[in-house]
C-alpha cells in the first residue's frame, strides 16, 4: 500500500499527524487516544498497513 493512500485512510478515519521523525511519522487517534508509528517509506507492507489501520480504529 502506498503511504499516501494510508495517510488517506486514516484522515477519514479522523486520525491526525502527531509529529514527524527522522524514520517514521505518529499518528493518533484523539477518539480513542492510541498512537502508532509509519514508516516513511513510499511502500508499506499490505499487512504492517492493516495492522496499522487496526490499531488505530481506522478500518
């Protein structure tokens, strides 16, 4: 999955940009509080993007 097409996910899914590092980016959901980490690769694995989604509350 493409990391764009995953940070599109999940803003419809109401999640938002917490900050940016040097190797991934953290993304909260402020609904359920959780915080998960994406690498900032163009490319994201089908299932690390859906354990991700999962995480988040964002399927």
């Amino acid at each position: 999955m493409k990391r764009k097409e995953l940070e599109k996910k999940l803003r419809r899914a109401g999640c938002y940009l917490k900050r940016e590092g040097s190797s991934h980016s953290l993304w909260i959901n402020p609904q359920t509080g959780f915080t998960e980490a994406i690498p900032r690769h163009t490319e994201i694995k089908e299932f690390l993007a859906q354990k991700i989604l999962r995480n988040l509350n964002a399927q």
